[in-house]
C-alpha cells in the first residue's frame, strides 16, 4: 500500500491524473492530453511549500460521518513576474476513502521531514496604532485564519504602549514558543528585535554594555507581517511588503538570517540594528517625522522638505572601531522567518 500511495490515479474535477509523491516535489500529470498540446500537463509543487493536507473538499467542507474520498493540498503558488505569493488549493479524488486517507498521511510524512523546521506555536505582537493604523485588520481578515489552517497555535497581545512588546519579551515565559511575530511597521520590528537579543544576553550572562563581549544568538525566530509606513526590513528580507507573502513563508519555516549591529556610546549600549543607522540629516528626518504621524507614510517626504527648507547643519566626528575577533557576535543573532 505504500508504494501504491506514491504513485497512483486519481481525478481532479473529473479528470484522471497520475500522482506522484517524491523526496521532494509532489506532482500530478493530466493522462488526457488536450489537442493543440504536443505533452501532457504536469504540475510540480515542492514538498516543503504545502502549507496542509486535509481530508474532504476545501471548497465544500462537509459534515458527514462517511469517510471522504477527497483529499485538499494546499500550497504556495509563486507569479514568475512578482515575489508576491498566494495560497492555492487542489482537490483529489481517490478510488476509496482508505487511499485518500493514505495520502494524506504520506504527505504529512513528507512535509515534516523536508526542508526547515516549521513553526508549531508562535507569540504574535499588533501594533494597531502604528504605520497606517490597519494592523488589527490585516492579521485578523488575511493572516489568522492562514495560521490556523497550517495548524499554527498563537497568542496574540495588541500593543498599547512604546515598548509594550520588548518589556514583555523581557519578562515573559518564552519556551513554548518556536518564534515571535509582530504586525506592524519597523518600529514594531526593532521592539521584537531589542526584546528578544537582550533577553537572549540577559538568560546567556552576557553583559551588552561591553563592546568586545560575544553576543549569543537568539533561538526564537523573528517573523514579520508587514502592516507599516515604509517596512524597510520586510523589503529586505523578503522583496515586498505583502502580509499573506510573509505569513507564508513564516507557515512553512523559510528563513533568513541577518547580521546585528550594536552602537556604544561612552561605554554604553545605544541601540541594536540590522537595516541602517541614521545620523545627521536622516536622523533629524525621523525625528520630525513622529510629529506628522497623523498624515500616513506621506511624512517622511514632508519631513525631508521642512529639514532642507531649514537648512540646519552640524559638525560632528564618526569613530569606527572595526575588531576582527568579533565578528562573530555581530553576524547572524536572529532569523527572521
């Protein structure tokens, strides 16, 4: 019966296919071929991007105690043109229920054994004042349900303050969790970002405030759903700001590690970052921009032109101190998933 799982026919809609489960790809070939075509069709998905496999019909979800025929998979479906994804879905239909229910668990099988380890419980931060004031819609209308159909467990805590996330982080029980989310702009990121590495330190013994000390690495991921003005490090790290593209690549494990940069002053710890440090001119920018919250992402253009018609300038001195030895406690702190 085995064998018979990993290759055999089924229909879609009606029409017989041959399916095939690999090492790495499921794919199903359409046995009838169309006339203007010299082959026939198949379609490939790799494993690790099925987001789930389920008994029954995805579009029709019964309630009957029959055993169902029908198994759904869902999975990622990629635009060659755009790094924008989206969620798909196909439905089999197997000779008997003991074959789809078969299938099911071969591909369940596969999906756990290939590619990075998926996210089985997650700590979700909204920011619902941040950016353009729509975080709360986007995770509950588009995220939620994502995570609940990939079997995701979440708690979900709603900001109410500056920094409500990175004192929690700092606080709070984290080893249920494989990995943290936030829902909302950059600022919202570097919150998860400074909770999570001085929480990391603070468990270690490590002491931030020396330059030279060897940061340890987080073991929680970061995950990102963009829902800000600009989303700079979504950009970076996942070429657009798009929610469902960065839920589904936090569903099925996908991540990216990303170097830290620690900034001293006199001794002391300032800041952690991983897009850019802002001085000077960018740094007058940002800080003029919190008074324009209330016209959206616009600000920073409005911003800029109140900083150039000002014409304010300063002198100061940039010492880099580069220590090769180090390296290591500036590269790869977090993953953000």
């Amino acid at each position: 019966m085995e064998k018979e799982n990993l290759m055999c026919l089924l229909r879609i809609k009606g029409t017989e296919v041959s399916l095939v489960l690999e090492q790495s790809v499921l794919s199903w070939t359409f046995n009838k071929r169309r006339a203007y075509r010299k082959k026939s069709l198949t379609v490939a998905i790799p494993v690790n991007e099925i987001v789930t496999v389920r008994l029954g019909d995805g579009k029709q979800q019964t309630k009957g105690v029959a055993p169902s025929t029908q198994f759904t998979v869902y999975h990622v479906s990629r635009k060659s043109s755009s790094k924008r994804w989206s969620l798909q879905m196909v439905t089999f239909t197997a000779p008997d229920a003991q074959v789809a229910h078969s299938w099911v668990q071969a591909i369940q099988k596969k999906m756990f054994e290939t590619g990075h380890t998926r996210p089985r419980k997650l700590l979700v931060f909204i920011n619902p004042y941040g950016g353009r004031g729509k975080a709360s819609r986007i995770y509950y209308s588009e995220i939620s349900f994502l995570f609940q159909l990939a079997g995701i467990e979440t708690d979900v805590i709603e900001t109410t303050r500056a920094n409500h996330a990175r004192d929690y982080i700092l606080e709070a029980d984290l080893q249920t969790y494989d990995g943290v989310v936030c829902v909302g702009g950059d600022g919202m990121f570097s919150e998860l970002l400074h909770g999570l590495v001085k929480r990391t330190q603070s468990d270690s013994g490590v002491c931030e405030d020396k330059e030279n000390a060897m940061l340890t690495p987080c073991s929680l991921r970061i995950g990102i759903i963009p829902a800000g003005s600009t989303d700079c490090v979504c950009f970076a790290t996942v070429g657009i700001n798009d929610p469902v593209t960065s839920a589904l690549h936090i569903i099925i494990g996908d991540t990216q590690p990303m170097d830290v940069c620690a900034s001293y002053n006199d001794g002391q710890l300032m800041k952690y970052s991983v897009s850019l440090i802002g001085y000077g001119f960018f740094g007058d920018v940002l800080r003029e921009s919190e008074n324009l919250r209330w016209v959206g992402p616009i600000r920073y253009d409005l911003a800029g032109k109140l900083q150039v018609d000002m014409h304010v300038g300063c002198m100061q001195w940039i010492c880099l101190l580069v220590v090769c030895d180090c390296y290591a406690c500036w590269c790869c702190l977090v993953d953000i998933i």
